[in-house]
C-alpha cells in the first residue's frame, strides 16, 4: 500500500509538471518528490489508452 501511495504521487506530480510547463507566470519548479523519487522513473510505466 505504501508503494502504491508514493507511486501515485510520483506521477501526479510528472503530469502537473508537463501541463504546466506552457502556462504562464513564469517557470516551474520541479517538485521535490520528482528530484527523490527520480531513480523510480525506470519502474514506473505509463498506461497507454486503449483504442
């Protein structure tokens, strides 16, 4: 469960992170749970919309 919960977070935050890269107001940081869970990128797989 605590996997779960911080795989979650991981990627809420990558996807805040490319929507808003193109808004205004100036540049966004990068959230500190993407700078520690960073070497969890290779792990976590995205899901693909079936068509």
């Amino acid at each position: 469960k605590c996997w779960k919960n911080t795989r979650d977070r991981c990627v809420k935050a990558r996807k805040g992170k490319k929507r808003k890269s193109g808004d205004p107001g100036g540049n966004k940081n990068t959230p500190p749970i993407l700078k520690e869970l960073s070497r969890l990128s290779t792990f976590i797989n995205n899901r693909y919309k079936q068509q």
